[in-house]
C-alpha cells in the first residue's frame, strides 16, 4: 500500500459519498416505491458491504498520533472513520456550483432511481481507479461492488419496467393441442376472442420444424390481436419465430443463459413450486414469476400444492408480476387473485371447453371484477 495522496483521498471521499446516496436512493424506491422485500434486502447488503470495504480501508490509511488516537477512541470514532473526512474540503471545491439544467429534471420516482443507478456505477469507478493507487486489495473490492452494483441496477430497471411490459396481461392461456377440442388454431382464436391477453405455445412433441411453423402462425395471430406470445421451454424457437417471450421451467436452461440468446426485448418467465425457487428467481429478475400449482389438476397431476398460501408469500417477496397456474376454473379464481396474483394461467379451463371464447369470456370477467375490488394499494 502507498502513501494516500490528499488529493486522491479527496476523490475517494466525494465518489464513496456519491455512491452510497445512490445506493440508498435506489433502496428507497425499491422498498418504498416497488414494495420488493427482495430487491430492497440486496441493494441494503451492498449497501453494508461498501460501507465495511471502506471502513477496512480508511483503518489501513490512518496516520493518527496515539493521543489522536485515543481521542478519537474515546468520542466513540477511530482511525478508519476518519481518514477520509479529514481529505475532505467542500468549501474548495469547485465543481459544487457547476451542474447542467437536466440535473434538476426528473419525470417521476422511477426515473430518479433510475438516474441513482447509473450514477452508482460511475462513481464506484472512480473509486476504484483512484484507489489503485493507493491500495489494489481496496480497489479489488470496490470492483467487485461495481460488479453487484450493475447487476442491482439491471434487476432493478427489470423490475420497474416488467409491469408495464407484462403487468396488462390478465388472463394468459396456455395452447396445447391435444387438450384442444377442435383444430388448435381456431382454439387460440376463440381464446383471444374471449379475452385472453397472452397464449403460450407449449408442445412437447412435435419436430423443431413443426414447432416454429405453428409458432409463427401463433404469433400472428397474437399480434393481430394485440396479445402477448410466449413459446414453452424453447429460446431458439421463440427468436426465430418473433416471439413477445419464453417461459422456462425449473429444467430448463438457465435464465442468464436465455438472456443471451434471445432479443433484448424478450420477456422472460420462470416456473416455481415452492418459496426457495421463487426467491431464486426474484434475485435473477426474469419479467414475470410463475408460481404453482394453486390446486390439483388432472392435465399435470403433482405430488406438490403450492396452493394460494404460497402465491400470498410470494407476494410479499417480490413485486415482480406473478402469475398463477395450475386448477385454476371460475369457482376458486378470486380466491387466487385475492392471494395476490396478477394474472391467472389456465389451459383446460378454456381450450377444453366447448365454448373456448365463452370459457375466456367467463374468466376475464371474474378477473376484471376482482382486480376492481382490491383494495387502492394492492
């Protein structure tokens, strides 16, 4: 470690405050604004985990005499509290009343967030290139801080934006043909007729050219109806075909890993059956969360029931859309969407009844009438 230049400190200093307001001012919209208990808790624990590597830092550069020392030991402070705000001179420095007009222009709370999060990673790389001089063991830390930090400011802008990209669809059917009473095409037809605002193509057995000529029949038709289209377990399909999105499974290929396959606008859902997985999930932040099974169901019987309960806690874990499967009919919808949903999946329930667009009609119907009744701050 080499001498602390003073005015290398000062750097220090100012970027350090920089980005711990940014952390916080991410945190607070994250807790306040978005109500995730998830995202809040990560950006808090970089948060604590910047403040130690600091501390750790300031206490290697300390050059306190022992009276000092002590002193300072007596007020409740030591060394490494100090080091830093000894560099630091505000009434010096000259670019305190240097700023640009849009500095004081933000639309609404999400776009200071957002604002919070770019100025986190620029003011972390100040840090560390600044602390390269003086010591690389802090400058290595701080690296990989800016590392979380971007990973912080991802989650953060997908959890954000995934309500308006996904957060309308409330009725989203699942498209199977051998389910289907009739040709599976007019099935999904009727579907949309009905009110669905998603469809999702999900067959398990048919040739990879079979597969992407129905998808993108599919996804025509979806956005003739200006209706979300997501293909099952298949990223390669869903790019070729131009797909609104993917939906995995827990054996499915890793979310990071589809986020490098597919377009950069492509939602993305993960399947989950119980809270470690959905926990899992929140911290990757894919666009929406699938949670179930709500009840038993004979199209995929399970040994498992996530059942409403687990949907409830999931909501209180993420404010990612969440989207409920598995069951669920017109008798117990309300039950789930009261639970916290944001939008119910169904297959049976409406390509296996003889009136698709009745059976879609019937459910939309419940799910807007219950969406009307929750309460202002749900």
């Amino acid at each position: 470690m080499l001498t602390p230049d003073p005015i290398t400190m000062r750097i220090i200093d100012a970027n350090v405050n920089r980005a711990r307001e940014a952390l916080r001012v991410m945190e607070e919209y994250a807790r306040l604004g978005l109500d995730d208990a998830s995202l809040s808790a990560a950006i808090k624990e970089t948060r604590h985990t910047l403040a130690q590597v600091v501390g750790e830092f300031e206490g290697r550069t300390g050059h306190d005499s022992p009276s000092e020392s002590a002193r300072a030991k007596a007020h409740g402070s030591g060394d490494h509290e100090r080091s830093l705000i000894r560099a630091r001179d505000i009434v010096g420095d000259v670019g305190c009343d240097v700023g640009t007009p849009t500095e004081y222009e933000r639309a609404d709370a999400m776009h200071v967030a957002k604002a919070a999060g770019k100025r986190l990673s620029e003011a972390l790389r100040a840090v560390e290139e600044y602390g390269k001089t003086i010591d690389s063991a802090f400058a290595a830390a701080v690296e990989k801080i800016r590392y979380q930090g971007y990973e912080l400011e991802r989650r953060l802008n997908v959890t954000m934006n995934a309500r308006g990209r996904f957060g309308h669809v409330r009725l989203y059917v699942i498209i199977t043909e051998s389910l289907c009473r009739g040709d599976w095409f007019a099935t999904a037809e009727a579907a949309l007729d009905g009110g669905a605002g998603c469809l999702q193509l999900r067959e398990k057995g048919f040739s990879d050219c079979e597969l992407l000529g129905r998808a993108k029949r599919l996804c025509d038709l979806c956005h003739s109806h200006d209706a979300v289209f997501i293909v099952n377990d298949r990223p390669d399909i869903a790019s070729l075909c131009g797909a609104d999105g993917v939906h995995l499974g827990q054996d499915d290929m890793p979310l990071s890993a589809v986020r490098r396959i597919v377009p950069s606008g492509c939602l993305v859902g993960v399947s989950t059956h119980d809270m470690e997985q959905v926990k899992a999930a929140a911290a990757e932040a894919p666009d929406y969360i699938a949670v179930g099974p709500m009840f038993q169901t004979p199209t995929k019987p399970q040994d498992h029931i996530a059942g409403p309960q687990m949907l409830a806690a999931a909501r209180k874990l993420t404010s990612l859309p969440l989207v409920a499967i598995g069951g669920i009919d017109k008798h117990n919808a309300v039950e789930v969407l009261s639970a916290g949903a944001d939008c119910i999946c169904v297959c049976a329930a409406v390509i296996a009844q003889p009136d698709v667009a009745g059976a879609a009609s019937g459910l939309r119907t419940f799910i807007d009438r219950a969406a009307r009744e929750q309460p202002p701050d749900r």
